[in-house]
C-alpha cells in the first residue's frame, strides 16, 4: 500500500503557477495603462448666440489626465483657456480641438475675447477683459 505524499505533485505546482500568472496578468491590464485610457476625455462643445448652450457643468478633470475640448461655433470668436495661456481662433463650420494635459491643478475659465471682427484684435486685449467665462475647467490634485 501506498502512503499518501503531503507534498503537492507536479501537476498541481503547474496548475498553481499558471492561476498566479493569469492573476498577475489581470492586474496588469487594470494598472497605469487603464488608468491611462480612461484618463483621456473629449467634450463637444457648441457655441451659439455667443453662449453653450445647454450650459455644461463645470468640466472636472484629475491632474495629469488629458482632455480634449472639441469646439464649434456660429460665428467666429478667439476662446482662451486661462491658466494654461490656450488661445484658439474658431471659425464657423469648422471644428477645432484644444487639447489639454491637465498638470496644474485648479480651476480655470474659459472666455470668449471677441467675437466676429473683434477677433482680430482679442489676442492683443486678453489681458485686460472682463468677458464672462463660457465653462471652467477644474484640475483636481491626484
């Protein structure tokens, strides 16, 4: 007769470094490289009659995430993303993306600095406006 073995057989050490690795492997596609696809947004954004509407919230976003503001507008106006110093000139029918990588935390509006032929001098005036701020774009620290 036979004594039964206490130590674990060939097949059952196999069986047992293979649910491991599987396990590692599951992990690893929930890690930095998921977090990664799920840190990049894009938001449509219309202006029209010189406002969004429907007025979105307050766009959040964590820091060192990416965002992508896709916009469109029905007349040409300069935006500005301030903070991040993005000044884009938008033009009707045609989309233009901003792009942010979202390293500074806090929370930052984004204007309007001229509309129709306002534009061409709102890159000289930024500095000094008073325009009410189309969204805000809120960083939170990670």
């Amino acid at each position: 007769m036979k004594k039964p073995s206490h130590l674990p057989s060939v097949s059952s050490l196999g069986l047992a470094i293979f649910l491991l690795c599987a396990s590692a492997q599951s992990q690893s596609q929930s890690g930095p490289a998921a977090r990664q696809q799920q840190a990049e947004q894009h938001v449509a954004l219309a202006i029209a009659q010189r406002k969004i509407a429907p007025k979105p919230p307050t766009l959040r976003v964590q820091q060192h995430d990416t965002i992508t503001l896709d916009w469109t507008t029905d007349e040409i106006v300069s935006i500005h993303l301030h903070g991040y110093d993005q000044l884009l000139t938008l033009k009707p029918g045609e989309k233009t993306a901003m792009r942010i990588d979202a390293s500074v935390p806090g929370r930052f509006p984004v204007s309007a600095h001229g509309y129709g032929a306002q534009t061409a001098h709102a890159g000289k005036q930024h500095k000094h406006h008073r325009e009410a701020p189309l969204i805000y774009l809120e960083v939170l620290p990670r």
